[in-house]
C-alpha cells in the first residue's frame, strides 16, 4: 500500500510539472497550430522602412550641437569659437549644454600636437565626420577647430554620400577617364 502512495504522488508530480510547463510557455487553451499537429507555423516578417542614415542627411537634419569635455581643450572656449560662426546660426544649429538633447556630439582627442574631433550622431552612433588641427596649446586649438568643424559640416551636409565634396569631383574626372579608355 505504501509504494502505491508513492507511485501516485510521483505521478502527480509528473503531472503538474507538465501542465506548470505549458502554461509558462503559453501553450494553455489558446486556439493556435498546437491544436492541429498537420498545421505548419510560419513567421511572417513586415517591412520596415529604412531610415536614412547617411552622413550628410544626418548633418542635415541636426538642429541642436554638444561639445563633449576634454582634457586637451577648454570646452566653454570652444563654444564660444564655434558660435561666432554665422554658418551654425544659418543651418539652424543650435549649441546644448546638455548631451541628453543634442543631436550632434563633439569629442576631441589629442596625440602629440593633433588635436582630433570627431562628429557623432547620438541617436545611431554614426560618425558624421571627423578631422584634426595642428596647434601648440589648447587655446590655439580651439580656434583652429572650430574653423576646422564648420569646414567639415559645410562639407558634409554639402554632398549627399558624406564625402566632401572635391573628393567626388575627382571620382567623377576618374569615371570620365575610364570611359575614353574603354571605348577604345
């Protein structure tokens, strides 16, 4: 009689682990393929439409510009460099003290006498552009980026494909000079 208990309480055991199971997994009494062993599942995938993320599109539709904190650079001097351009007011740029509402982030690094900036997008991490000036002190450099930064957004928002534009004017003497050659 004893093991006869013992058996059924295994098995009540069994039972509700497999019941447990189902409705964790969602498979309690919902209409579905389950039902039907013959029914195939299928997974159906909906297009999305591709947002452009293109770096001149993305320079395009910035309206507000952070700097982030440098060690190599005095980050209110360079705001004040950058809004003495006229160029950020026309585009509609707008410079944020707080990096949560910018759409554009401003980071600069330094090796030897290179100050580097690189342009990101906050929302996709795309880097927009990036360049670099040669100075002797962060003073000087901030001067020399902030001509340098609007330079490289003229260009960027400029071109459609992110590169500058002179670069494409080239790729497009290089495009002529293969078609004189291959109709030959």
């Amino acid at each position: 009689m004893k093991r006869v208990v013992e058996v059924l309480g295994w098995l009540t055991a069994v039972a509700l682990f497999a019941f447990a199971g189902h409705a964790v997994l969602g498979q309690t009494a919902s209409a579905g393929p389950q039902d039907d062993p013959g029914a195939r599942r299928e997974r159906s995938r909906t297009a999305r439409a591709r947002e452009d993320v293109s770096p001149g599109s993305l320079a395009r539709e910035a309206r507000t510009l952070y700097v982030a904190p440098s060690d190599h650079v005095e980050k209110k001097y360079l705001e004040y460099k950058l809004g003495k351009y006229a160029e950020l007011r026309d585009w509609g740029l707008m410079l944020v003290a707080d990096p949560a509402a910018a759409d554009l982030v401003i980071s600069i690094d330094k090796t030897a006498l290179n100050y580097i900036f690189t342009l990101t997008d906050r929302r996709t991490s795309v880097i927009v552009t990036s360049g670099k000036c040669v100075a002797v002190n962060g003073r000087l450099a901030a001067e020399y980026l902030g001509k340098e930064i609007v330079k490289k957004i003229k260009d960027v928002r400029a071109s459609g494909d992110g590169r500058p534009r002179r670069e494409r004017r080239r790729d497009r003497d290089d495009a002529d000079d293969d078609d004189e050659w291959s109709e030959s």
